[in-house]
C-alpha cells in the first residue's frame, strides 16, 4: 500500500511575530495544512488576545480558535540578543508574518528590504489596519473601526439601529487575504526560485468584501437599506416568525420562486399577481405590506408546517439557528466535524478546517500553545 501523502504545506516553516486576529488566522490556517508555523509572543502573558476573555476552560475563545497547532516562543524585540535569536530563525524559515504597528519591523530589522536582500527566497508578508502609506497609515485600527470606516456599519442593522457585524470581519477578512497571499507566494517562488513581499490591510480587505453595497451605491446614487435579516435588493427574503415562535429564513430568488410561494406556501396564488408585488422590485419597494400578507398567514402555522410547505414548493430555506443549536448541529455531528484538541487546560471540543481532501488526508489538530520559553 502506498504511504499516504503528506499535507501540502509540510516542511514550510513559518515565523510570525503576531497577535490578536488577522496575523494568528492567517497562519493557523497554514498549520492546518502542515505548516510549522513558530509564533513569536511577548515576554510573560504573550499575545494580548490571550487575555480577551477566560470562557474556554480559562483560557480565551479567540486564542484558542486562532492557535492550534504552533509552537509558542516568547522574545523581546527590545533585546539585541533576543532579536537576533528571531533573525536566526526567520533566516530558517520560508514565510515570515508580521503585524506590527507601521514601520515598527523596519526598526527592528525586520522589514522587508532587509530581510529580502539577505534571504531572497523569503515570503514577507505584512499586516496592518491600513497598509504602509497614505493618511490613515499610523491610525488605530481594531475591528470595529475597520467596520465603521469601510461602511460595513452603515449596511449593517436596521434603519433605527445600525450595527457592527457579530464576528470580526475585518481582521477575518485580513487573515483570509494573507493566508491566501502566502499559498499564491509560495506557489510563485517553486516557478520562479524568488521569495515575495507583500501587505495585507484589514481596511483593504473589508473595503473588497464591500464591493455589493459599494456597486449599488455608486451605480444608484443611494446606499443599500439597513433592513435587518431580510436583503436590500431581493424581496420576500429573510426571517420570518411563525405562530409557534420559531424563525425560518427564506430566499425568493425568480419570479418562477414568487409563483410557487404564493401558489403553494401562501395558498393563494392571487398574492403574485397584485400590482405591488408583481416584480422584485414592486416587493422591495411595498416591503412591509408584503411582510404584513406573509404573516397573516404564519400566524396559523408551525414552524415545521411552514418548511414542509417551503420544501414542497422547492423555495431555499433555513432554520435561525441559536449558537447552542449549531453546536449540535445535525449537520456537524453526521459528518463529525467537530473534533477534540489539546490546550494546556485540557481539551477542548473544534471544528475542523473547512478545507477536506477527497483522500482522506486530514489537517493538522495539534494543541494549543502554552506561552512559551525564550527564544
């Protein structure tokens, strides 16, 4: 039998000097797939974000979601010998990723020219709130402000009350570039033999995941609605409640599917040919008296009668799920995506990578690091 291949990433070996989101999910994702990936914490607690909160055993939701399967080394960069130490491992490594305050790696020696023109093959890749130039390039830049600057915020909620999303999604959609950096790097430099520098900023990549609101706004001279669960520009769609108290999500994404929903969930297929709900855009438009016909006719119904209806008439739906639901959600459990990892408080119970290879290989689960010795 041949020996099972090994993950794609193993034998990179990544150094980060990083904390809190964007940096930690950018290069547990590349320990997921094999990396070693050699994070780089301050003396004493380490990274900040292991100190966000204590729900997990006593130890933080964040770090323990961001850092399996590394190993911890602490160093203060401060220190000539302790820096040089880093320098020496960085001068080991494939990728380095660095998160710094702008221009604080270039003092440090760390900065891309320098460590590039020593090390040719190295991938630098950087990540800020704003990137390295430009007026904002020195602000601060945690989540929220990312949301509030890029217009996620304005989108975002209701019209009597915006809102910030639930989840970081500036520093994941951060992470998710860099990550996605490295592999293309990484992939460049078996054509090429060159390393590559690059940046990634939380600012520049909300910005990108803006580009619906940004379009319809640029192209109608008026910003999406904040409209809740329910879409700005699609209608009927988003949640509903039914007579028994549960909450069904549905999307109408045709005119075929606004048929059928009137024909055969609604029970009256007259509902389709009102003039205020005639096309999509009638129904965005007369939203709430659209909302107030739907229901009157939940009122009578479960919320398990209202999906069967939904299924039969083949209309996308989903239940509005509290997190204690998805964690046992059935369908985690039937395909056992969760799964148990190490901490140094005992273990704790995960999610596996959404990334699954069809041979059955498996990513990396390894602990999560206690903080570590000196470098």
């Amino acid at each position: 039998m041949a020996a099972p291949r090994a993950l794609p990433l193993e034998g990179v070996v990544v150094v980060s000097c990083e904390q809190a989101v964007a940096a930690p999910l950018a290069t547990r994702h590349l320990a997921d797939l094999g990396a070693r990936v050699i994070k780089v914490e301050r003396p004493g607690r380490g990274d900040f974000a292991r100190d966000y909160d204590t729900v997990v055993g006593g130890l933080s939701s964040h770090f323990v979601w961001l850092n399996r399967s590394k190993e911890s080394v602490t160093a203060d960069l401060k220190d000539p010998d302790q820096l040089a130490r880093v320098k020496e491992l960085i001068a080991g490594a494939d990728v380095f990723v660095q998160n710094f305050a702008p221009g604080a790696a270039e003092r440090l020696g760390l900065g891309a020219d320098e460590l590039r023109r020593d090390h040719p093959r190295l991938i630098h890749a950087s990540i800020s709130g704003y990137g390295s130039t430009g007026p904002y390039r020195d602000a601060k830049a945690y989540d929220a402000l990312i949301q509030a600057e890029t217009g996620l915020m304005s989108v975002t909620g209701t019209e009597e009350y915006p809102a910030k999303a639930g989840i970081p999604a500036a520093d994941i959609g951060a992470g998710m570039y860099a990550f996605s950096g490295i592999l293309a790097a990484l992939y460049d430099r078996e054509r090429t033999g060159e390393g590559t520098t690059f940046e990634v900023s939380l600012f520049d990549a909300l910005s990108e995941w803006m580009g619906f609101p940004l379009h319809y706004a640029a192209g109608s001279g008026n910003a999406p609605v904040r409209a809740g669960t329910s879409h700005a520009a699609i209608a009927p769609y988003g949640a509903f409640a039914t007579g028994d108290g549960q909450e069904v999500v549905l999307s109408i994404q045709n005119q075929r599917e606004w048929q059928r929903f009137c024909e055969t969930v609604l029970r009256d297929a007259s509902i389709a040919d009102d003039e205020r709900f005639a096309t999509n855009s009638d129904r965005v438009a007369n939203r709430p008296a659209l909302d107030e016909v739907i229901d009157g006719v939940l009122r009578d119904l479960t919320g398990d009668r209202f999906v069967e209806r939904l299924e039969e008439a083949g209309i996308a739906n989903a239940r509005r799920r509290t997190l204690d639901q998805v964690l046992e959600h059935p369908q985690h459990e039937q395909r056992g995506r969760f799964v148990e990892v190490g901490t140094p408080n005992g273990t704790v119970r995960t999610l596996l990578p959404p990334i699954t290879f069809a041979d059955g290989r498996v990513p990396r689960m390894d602990p999560v690091p206690d903080v570590g010795p000196e470098v």
